[in-house]
C-alpha cells in the first residue's frame, strides 16, 4: 500500500510539473453536436423511430477537444485551425472560450465548418451526420493566413513562457486543414518546438517532421505498415500477412487482414504455388471475397465478430492487437522518424513503444461506444504534455491511459479535468489555503505566491449587484482562462456614483459573500474607487477579462493591462440576463400587486391579537 501510494503521489508531481505549460494544437478542428431524443413509436411511412429531441449539446471536435483537454489539464493551449464562418463556427468559438482555450483560429468564408451530428436515444446512437469534405480545400490567401497565425501564435506562446520553446500538436485528421504547402512549413520550422506530438490519419505525409510522439491508432499503423512493403513477421511461431485497403474511410474501422498471405502463400515463401485451388482453403483467407463480411478479431485471437478485420482463424491463433502491435513498434517509429509510438487499441487500451524497444502495455475498461467519442484526444493530451514535462516514457504512457479511461463514464465527447487526474491519483486538488474574501495587502502576498509557483491569473471586476446566471457563467468562462480568478467588487459608494442613488439593492457584504461561494472564483476583494485601475496595477494579471459583445480594444483599462504583460477577454453575457433587467421586473411585479390586491380571507388569530394591542 505504501507503495502504491508514493506511486501516486509520483505521478501526481508530474501533473503539478506541466501547469502552464505552452502548447500549440494545429489541425482539423471540427463540432460535435449531441442530440438526445426519446422514442416511444414507430412512423407509419417506415420502420423507423419517431424521435422527440430533448437536449442538445455542442463540443468541440478533433484538434479543438485536444486543445480542450491540454487547457483542462493545466497546460496553457492555443489553437490554429481554419474554421467556417458559420453557426458551427460560431459555437466552437464559444467551446474554446468556455474552456480557456486560446483562440487563435482563422475563418475561412465559404468553407463550412466539420460537424459530427449524433441522434441518440436511450444512450443510444442512432445515427450519425457528418458535414465536411476534404474536397474543401483552403484556397491560397486561407493558406497563407494559416501560415500567419501559425507563426504569430508560436512566438506568442515563446513570449508568455519566457522564451521557452514550445510544445506543438498536430492533429490531421484527413479533412483538409493541413494542405501540403501547411505541412511543408511545420516540418522546415521544426526546430521552433522543443516537443511534436503527431496524431495523422495518414502518417505517411509526415515524413521528415521528426516528431517527439506518434499516437495512431491500430487501423493507421497497420495503413502504414502496408503502405511501407513490410507483411510478413513472425509472431508467435505463426506467419501473419498484413493488408490494408487503400480505400479505407478516414474515421472507419481498423481494416487489418490477419493471417496467412492470399491463397495461403507465406509472403516470404517465392518458390511456393501461387493459385492454390479452392479447395486447398481452410476457412477465410485474405481479402473477403464476394459474399463473405468483415469480421473482427477478438482479444482471444479465436473468435470473431462484427467489422472491420479479415481472420485466418488457424493462422491468427492466440494473436491479438496488442501481440501485433508489440511486434511492429520498431518499423512503426523507423516508418515515423519518432522517439516514441503509442497504438491505440480503443478499449482494449495502448501499447507503447520508446528508443529503449521495449514494449509498454497499458489497459481500459470496455465502455459503450457513445462514452468513449474524444477519449484518443484525452490521451494524446496528457502524454504530451508527460513527455514535454520530462517524464520518463511509463509515467507518461501510465497519465496518458488513467486520462482516457477516467473520461469515459457518460455519453459525450470526453474531456480529462487536471482535478480528476489527481482525484484518481488519490491526490488532493490545490487548494491556496487563503480566505476567499480579501483585502488589498493579502491579495498581494497572494498574487506573489502564485507568480513564483509559475501559475497565471485573471482579473475581472464589477459591482454584481443581483447575482444571476449571467453573472455566473461570465464568471466560470473566466476562470477556465487562467489558474487564479480574482473578482474586485465595487464597493457601495463607487455602485451609487455609478448607477444612480438607488444603487446598490443589495450591501457590499452581502455581495461579496455570494461570490466567494462560488466555486469558480477564488478570491474576491472590494475596492472604493470607481476604476479598478490600482488593482490592476498591483495585481498585473496575465488576463483582464470584461463581460460584453464590444471588441476588447474599446475596454478603458485596456492599454494599462497591455502595457503591464497582460491581454484583454470580452466575454458575452446569457442573452435577457442583467441586474437592471432583474431589477426592473421586481418593480413591476410589485406595482402590478398593489394595484390589484389579491383578496384573502382574514386571519382570526390577527384579529384578535389587534383587539388585545
């Protein structure tokens, strides 16, 4: 037990070690969209289920939910990715947003935003729409405003760490997003990036980039590996051939043909018969042939089922995934250029290969497919930012699993948290071990303990007179912009000065103490001025954010934080929520009741006690 427990408490120092860490995530961002339903009939016009849509969720996709999950794991994340001019661009900006991702993305007018719209009931999906081609290409003037942000936002990043090089993610999944020119620039511009973690559909158009960490799937090794010219290996005593059709979708399942080679030919053999006849075959061989489905090979490497593979059930005995995937890691990160390869085997877990060549395997527990959409970016998330933090291959290969498996207890896109890592490491969450209300001299001392721990902080102000969903949403978007959220108050004379005489409704303390409950804010302090300016000053946050649609150019403390280090957020307020709005439909309500009282019964006991007086 004690053990295992310093075991925790290592890992758990790994996860402190990457807080702030700078990481650019590059790629095909896209939406995911949930729709759950209910179902109860049949339509007339078919055999389908008449649906009746309940909720609705959007998330965001592809490279965008691997930005989400660098920032929810404590790393400092910054996206660039063309992205639509639409209502599926415009709501992933809002997901970045909400998640402190910084949204450096280019919009590209014309070319729609990728959408995966998912119909579920009971849990359970019923189909999915995906929008999004990668005919779509980016036109000249998109790549080269891809290009821009790419290199601004790569000395943005240099600039916020203190001139540490930072950590780079790309994320290509097939739809467009890094056309050649786009992916010739990051393999020149390698050396800006101290760490490369590359997740590709097709590794194969990355020769040359060198990464620190590839992390295909099995169904994309196995493309590789195919496309390479290596098929035959001995695993197990027993000749495997290795096929994989170039046709393969780009999302599909793992397309990998087990056994012996065509006709029962070892691949390696050229003097055997190369047209066996028909009858020569045991069971299936090779590619299905007409009439005969894909059938997917079983952790037992015996039975079979479903999609996705073709078996020799003799010659695949006792071979699973994990057994091929072992025996291939070394042509794997020679086909690569990569220090290290991780193959994804979805719930079966990950095998894990380094320079040392031994393999790493690390296991799952089986979840319904709706729980476990986003997981490989979970994944891919926290082993980069191990390996960036200089941990040793196992400690990043063990985070790397614990935060995809941790993600997959419910239907959605999955997102690791920093806190439920160390809830699952039997960690406790970090606490500052300071009050949350505040005054002046201790938010300093405050403020001084996070610069030195390297943690970034926000800085948002506001009288907050009648605390409303408005309010706290605004004030949770904050908080996911940085490490510290500090919230200064107006104080009840600087709130009169500013609404009128009948301002504020409710004292300062009361305030106050609404919002020091809140979970997103840590501190919260009250100032006298009318401008937050001294505050601002003192504290020099990393981030100044303000509610509302304006551009941050037209917020008045705008050049104070800008010439102090910091940058400006606006974010927009829930649509018909504001404390004069809340206000103002009390005061009616009240007029509306004194002009037409209710009539009520009296009360006997009232009346007698009015006699008694």
């Amino acid at each position: 037990m004690a053990g295992a427990a310093a075991e925790q408490r290592r890992l758990a120092t790994v996860v402190e070690s990457w807080l702030g860490r700078p990481v650019l995530i590059v790629g095909d961002a896209m939406l995911d969209e949930w729709r759950f339903a209910d179902s109860d009939r049949l339509c007339r016009e078919a055999p389908a289920p008449v649906l009746t849509l309940r909720r609705r969720i959007s998330a965001a996709g592809g490279a965008a939910n691997t930005a989400v999950n660098v920032a929810a794991l404590g790393g400092r994340a910054v996206l660039v990715a063309p992205v639509g001019a639409d209502v599926a661009g415009d709501e992933l900006h809002d997901c970045l947003d909400r998640a402190g991702v910084w949204d450096r993305t280019v919009n590209q007018p014309g070319r729609p935003t990728p959408v995966k719209r998912r119909m579920l009931a009971g849990n359970q999906i019923l189909l999915r729409e995906d929008s999004g081609d990668p005919d779509d290409a980016l036109d000249p003037e998109g790549v080269t405003r891809l290009l821009t942000a790419l290199s601004c936002a790569t000395e943005e990043l240099r600039a916020a760490a203190g001139g540490e090089a930072p950590t780079l993610v790309v994320c290509d999944y097939g739809l467009g997003a890094l056309p050649a020119q786009v992916r010739a620039w990051l393999v020149e511009q390698r050396e800006r990036y101290a760490t490369v973690a590359l997740d590709a559909h097709d590794l194969a158009d990355w020769r040359g980039l060198a990464p620190t960490v590839v992390t295909p799937s099995f169904a994309e090794a196995t493309r590789l590996l195919a496309r390479a010219g290596g098929t035959s290996r001995t695993t197990t005593g027993t000749e495997l051939h290795l096929e994989h059709p170039d046709g393969d979708p780009a999302d599909g399942p793992s397309e990998l043909t087990v056994g012996a080679a065509p006709g029962g030919v070892r691949a390696d053999d050229s003097t055997a018969d190369p047209t066996p006849e028909p009858s020569d075959r045991q069971g299936p061989v090779g590619e299905p042939v007409p009439g005969e489905g894909r059938v997917a090979l079983t952790g037992d490497g015996l039975s079979v089922t479903g999609t996705g593979v073709t078996v020799n059930t003799q010659a695949g005995e006792g071979v699973d995934r994990a057994v091929l995937a072992e025996s291939r890691l070394a042509e794997l990160r020679a086909h690569t250029g990569a220090d290290v390869v991780a193959v994804t085997l979805d719930t079966e877990g990950a095998v894990v290969g380094g320079a040392d060549g031994a393999p790493r395997r690390s296991h799952s527990t089986p979840v319904p497919a709706s729980h476990a959409v986003g997981a490989g970016d979970a994944y891919l998330a926290a082993m980069t930012l191990a390996l960036a933090a200089d941990a040793p291959l196992p400690t990043a290969a063990q985070l790397a699993q614990l935060a995809a498996t941790i993600t997959v207890s419910d239907t959605g896109t999955c997102v690791c948290r920093r806190e439920d890592l160390l809830t699952a490491l039997d960690q406790p969450t970090e606490t500052t071990g300071h009050a949350a209300l505040v005054d002046t001299d201790e938010l300093d001392a405050i403020v001084a303990e996070y610069r030195k721990a390297g943690r970034s902080v926000v800085f948002t102000n506001g009288c907050f007179d009648v605390l409303h969903r408005g309010h706290v949403r605004y004030l949770e978007q904050a908080r996911a912009l940085g490490d510290l959220l500090i919230v200064a108050v107006n104080s009840d004379g600087s709130v009169r000065r500013l609404k009128g005489a009948d301002r504020p409704v409710n004292p300062v303390e009361d305030r106050a103490a609404l919002l020091a409950a809140l979970a997103c804010v840590d501190h919260v302090v009250v100032f006298e001025e009318d401008s937050p300016a001294t505050l601002i000053e003192a504290v020099r946050p990393d981030v100044y954010v303000k509610g509302g649609d304006y551009p941050p150019e037209l917020v008045p403390e705008a050049p104070l934080v800008r010439r102090l280090g910091g940058q400006v957020r606006t974010l927009g307020y829930v649509p018909d929520r504001s404390t004069s709005a809340i206000i103002e439909r009390i005061r009616s309500h009240s007029q509306d009741a004194s002009a037409h009282p209710v009539d009520r019964e009296p009360d006997p006991s009232l009346s007698t006690r009015t006699q008694a007086s």
